[in-house]
C-alpha cells in the first residue's frame, strides 16, 4: 500500500497536482516507515524520514528490506550485533560489594556512627539518657559506640549524657583491670587469678571504648596475659587457642594459622583447633581470599565427618560449627 501511494503521489506531482500529491506522499511515508518497522525497528523512522524527504527512497529501503537475504537485511543484522557489542562493553562495571568486617575489634574503626547519621529519636537527650540507662558494663559495643558518635557534637544535649555515660564505663573498666592485676601480681602462680585478668582485659578489648592505638595495646596486653597461662598450663591447650582467637579477631591470620598449627603438633586430634583453623579460612574466604576460600571448602568436607559440634567447649565455635556443618 506504501508503495502504491507513493507512485500515486509521483503521477499527482506530475499532473501538477502538488497540494495532493504532497498530503499522499505524507501517507505513504508513514505506511512504509510502519512496514519497515515491522522487520527492523531500529530502520523504521529512519525509512520514514527519508520517504518524506527524497520521493522514491524510502520504498526502496522497504523493498531491500523485505527482499529475502538483502543487503539492508545483512547490514541492519551486522548494525544490530555491533551496538549490542557496544552497550556490552560500555555498560558500566557493578560496584562491588565492600567487604564484610571479620571481628569485633575489625568493626571498631570502621563502623563508628557518626551523629549525623543518628536518627531524631537517637539525637534527642530524652532517647540518649534511655540509653545509657541500658547500659551496663559488659554490654553490647553497638550501644556504646553510639554514646561515643554523639561527643562529635559538644553543643547538644545529649553531649554531657553520652559523655557521663561513657566516664562510668570506663571508669568501671579501668578500676576492674587495675584489682584483678593487683590480684594476679599477688599470687602470680594462680591459674584463676590470671585467667580473671586475661578476661578482663579482653572484656575491656570488646567493650566498645577503645580503636585505633589503644586497641592494639590491649590486644597485645591480652595475648601477653594468656601466654602466661599458658606457660602455667603447659599441658592445656585452652589458653593457646584463646590466643588464636585474639589473633582472628584482630585480622593477624597468619598468626592465628601458626599458633593453631602448634597446637595441633602437641594434640593433633584436638578439636576446636581444628575448627579455629577452618573459622580463620571462613573469615578469610569472606575477605575475598580466594586461596581461603578453597581451603575452608575442602576442609568443611573433611570435618563435617570427623568432628560432632558437641566436642567443642566454646559456645560460639559450636554454634558457628552447627551453622556450617548444616550447610555443607
């Protein structure tokens, strides 16, 4: 029908009949732009504006077009395949996803709340005073480092609540650790005296009140602490393993591997070194260790058949071996 008008309006152009012939040719530009379309939409108003504009190409392009194994056919299919090559490559790379913190003491630094992001009923003294109520010492860090985002501004209301807060709590740190050391210099050959300082320090480690420098202190206060436990209880190897720990939490991987390594040396079938091991290839794998990643899975496997959770005394390395095992 494109067509037809199309001739139509050349014999209307040729009678003299311009108005008529120009409304026809209109027509018969739309009919072949609607037809092309229908083959290959990306040519469709191109064909369209071309019939309008110079009489007699437009149907030549619905003619080529339509012809089986045409030339336009060839070339709008080689077009079609170089711009999906071109949105291909020039689609912009997705974000990769940031990586999960691996410990506690990870976090410290990299997930303090800044005021500005606290919410209003977080900013207002009322809701901050409900708060630090909920506090007491051993409490989740969480809370405490909120206290602590709320010192960045000194003219609020909820300043002298966060800060009073956080004065008791690490006041109530401070004097705990400075008795249990007090204590365990008194009697330096007892295992319980000591294991309560160790604790303690590790406790103060996790409470939400240190980063940066005094965090790396008190780590390595805390190991210094269990190496004497561990010196006192030569044939326990509880107190290494709490080292290795310590180790993971703080990111030293290496050192964590090592020291359960030479655990495993003394007591090669202990089992929660084991699974301390497999717990650092889990965390490693999380960092996008890719030789992590294929060690926590190949010995997933392995252990799943070896080691019931129920073997292992920490709470929390049972549970994280219930966790695994189920999936596996």
């Amino acid at each position: 029908m494109g067509l037809y008008l199309e001739f139509s309006a050349i014999r209307l152009w040729l009678g003299s009949h311009g108005l008529s012939g120009l409304a026809v040719h209109l027509g018969a530009s739309l009919l072949v732009g609607l037809a092309l379309a229908q083959k290959m939409p990306a040519w469709g108003f191109w064909a369209a504006v071309m019939s309008f504009t110079m009489p007699g190409v437009g149907p030549l392009l619905a003619v080529l077009a339509w012809i089986p194994g045409g030339l336009l056919g060839a070339a709008a299919d080689e077009t079609a395949l170089v711009m999906a090559e071109f949105r291909e490559h020039t689609r912009p790379l997705p974000e990769p996803r940031p990586p999960t913190p691996q410990s506690f003491e990870e976090q410290m630094a990299s997930h303090m709340t800044t005021a500005s992001s606290l919410s209003q009923s977080e900013a207002d003294a009322r809701s901050v005073r409900l708060l630090a109520d909920s506090l007491t010492s051993g409490s989740d860090a969480g809370r405490v480092r909120r206290l602590r985002a709320l010192l960045a501004d000194p003219q609020s209301d909820s300043y002298h609540v966060a800060a009073a807060k956080l004065a008791r709590l690490q006041e109530h740190y401070t004097v705990s650790l400075y008795e249990a050391s007090q204590r365990a210099q008194a009697f330096p050959g007892s295992i319980e005296l000591q294991a309560a300082l160790a604790e303690g320090t590790v406790d103060y480690l996790r409470s939400g009140l240190l980063d940066g420098q005094f965090s790396e202190f008190y780590y390595g206060l805390a190991v210094q602490r269990f190496e004497i436990l561990a010196k006192l209880q030569q044939d326990e190897p509880i107190w290494r393993l709490r080292i290795a720990e310590l180790h993971r939490r703080n990111g030293k991987y290496e050192q964590a591997l090592a020291t359960c390594e030479s655990i495993l040396q003394q007591w090669p079938e202990n089992s929660e070194a084991r699974m301390r091991i497999l717990e650092i290839y889990y965390y490693g794998a999380r960092r996008g260790i890719g030789e992590s990643t294929r060690q926590f899975v190949g010995m997933l496997k392995r252990l799943k058949d070896e080691i019931h959770p129920e073997q292992i005394e920490d709470p929390g390395l049972q549970e994280a071996a219930q966790w695994w095992f189920q999936r596996a």
